[in-house]
C-alpha cells in the first residue's frame, strides 16, 4: 500500500491487531507509515526500514510480473 494512500486515510483491511510490516526503499516513508498506521490504532506495526535492511535479514524479494 503506497504511503500516499496512507496519507490519504486509507487504511489495510485487517484487523487492527493484525501484524503489518511497512517497508520502502531506503526506510524512510516506512517509518512515516508506521507512525500513522500506529496513530490510527493499528497495534502490530512493523518498520523493516528500507529494502535492503529486509535483504540483510534474510528475508526474500520476489521481483512482480506485468503482463
């Protein structure tokens, strides 16, 4: 979900309690999303910072397809 539509009051279809993992390129908009998911009582907020903080994790990518 881009940050923009954060922003905007849009917010993910789960429960509020749900874990949510928020990431961007270099971490900064993650954070920002965080910040609001967390303002508007989601409960489970997770910034993995920027992508490639997640890589050194360990943690996949999967490039997307287009058609």
């Amino acid at each position: 979900m881009p940050l923009a539509d954060i922003q905007a009051g849009k917010t993910p279809n789960v429960t509020k309690n749900k874990i949510i993992y928020v990431y961007c390129h270099t971490g900064v908009r993650a954070g920002e999303a965080k910040t609001i998911l967390s303002q508007e009582g989601y409960s489970n907020v997770i910034s993995l910072g920027g992508i490639g903080n997640w890589i050194a994790l360990g943690g996949k990518v999967t490039p997307s397809q287009t058609n």
